[in-house]
C-alpha cells in the first residue's frame, strides 16, 4: 500500500471502496486490534512496493498507469484494471 497522504491512495480507496484512504485506514486498524487482520505493509513508491510484490507472492499492490505501462507490466504482473 502507498502512503494514505498520496493522490494515488484517495483515487484507488475512492473508486474501488468508496472510501477516503483515512476511512480505510479506520477499518484496517479496528481488525489488527481485533485480532482478525494484519495492516496493509506500506511502501513510499511504487517501485517500492513492486519489489515488495516481487518478494512476497501473496502481496498486492496499486498504481496509476497509462496502457503502454500497463502492457509491460502485464509481462510480470496479474493486472486488474478498475475503470474510472
């Protein structure tokens, strides 16, 4: 996960959840205190968290890209597309 302070952060939580990132936030917290959950690892770039992803199999993670840099990453990558 990208920082919550981070455009792409309000973008994805707004259009995939219909939360701002702080709402989410509030959710993840409520379920590791619950004991049900485990926080989201938090990376400060994507080139971070791709390498992240890269290391841990079971990892996901998010990002804004046009169709010539989602092509790529589909040589690598599962990639799901959210329209806006």
């Amino acid at each position: 996960m990208l920082p919550l302070d981070e455009a792409t952060t309000l973008q994805f939580s707004q259009n995939l959840y219909g939360l701002y990132p702080y709402q989410l936030q509030r959710i993840w917290d409520r379920a590791v205190f619950s004991g049900r959950g485990k926080a989201p690892t938090i990376k400060e770039n994507t080139l971070d968290m791709l390498s992240f992803i890269d290391e841990n199999n079971d990892a996901l993670g998010y990002m804004i890209v046009n169709e010539a840099q989602k092509t790529r990453m589909e040589e690598s990558y599962h990639v799901l597309s959210l329209a806006q």
